[in-house]
C-alpha cells in the first residue's frame, strides 16, 4: 500500500519542532516505529537547515513530503528559496557538520 503526505511549515524555528511531531506521528500512523527516532533525526536535520540556510524571504514555507511504498520511505524537504544549493568545496565536504545533506531514503 503507497501512502503520501505533505506537510507545510512557516519559515520559524518553531516550524522544526513541528515538523519533528509530526514525522512522529506519522510514523507511528503508519506502522514504521522502528524508524520512528531515525525519521525525527532526519527530518529535524533537513528542516533546520532548510530554516537557517535557504536564501527565502521571512513568510515563504519549508515543505516536507512523505512517500512509502513497498520497499522505502522518502523524505523530501524543500525550500522556497531563489537560490541555487552550490556544491561543497573539497575543503567543505570532509567536514563534519552535516554540509552538503541532500536527502536520505530509509
């Protein structure tokens, strides 16, 4: 069975704690509670970074979809951002704080 959902949130710092209850109700709704913590994780991740470092104006939404199938969850976060992501330097990509995160399929 696929199921789809997509959740909007306002460009605030409230909008990650949101965004976290509800990847974990979802979850929980949908039968995956061993990738409860994983999806929290993630999501807040995603979220967060879309919030601090996307080029949006302060009223422009951060939307976040679901899709399962039989085989994976996916999780995309997106911005409404004008910019363009630009591509970690050599110098940037071995770091360790989470820079260049894309998306993740579980």
């Amino acid at each position: 069975m696929e199921r789809t959902e997509q959740a909007r949130y306002s460009r605030h710092r409230a909008s990650v704690k949101a965004s976290r209850t509800r990847a974990r109700q979802l979850a929980n709704e949908w039968g995956l509670a061993d990738l409860v913590d994983d999806l929290v994780l993630v999501v807040d991740e995603l979220v967060t970074n879309a919030i601090i470092h996307a080029t949006t104006a302060n009223g422009r939404e951060v939307s976040v979809s679901y899709h399962l199938d039989a085989v994976r969850l996916r999780v995309e976060v997106r911005d409404t951002g004008d910019g363009v992501p630009a591509p970690a330097s050599p110098a940037r990509a071995t770091r360790t704080t989470g820079e260049g995160s894309s998306s993740s399929t579980y």
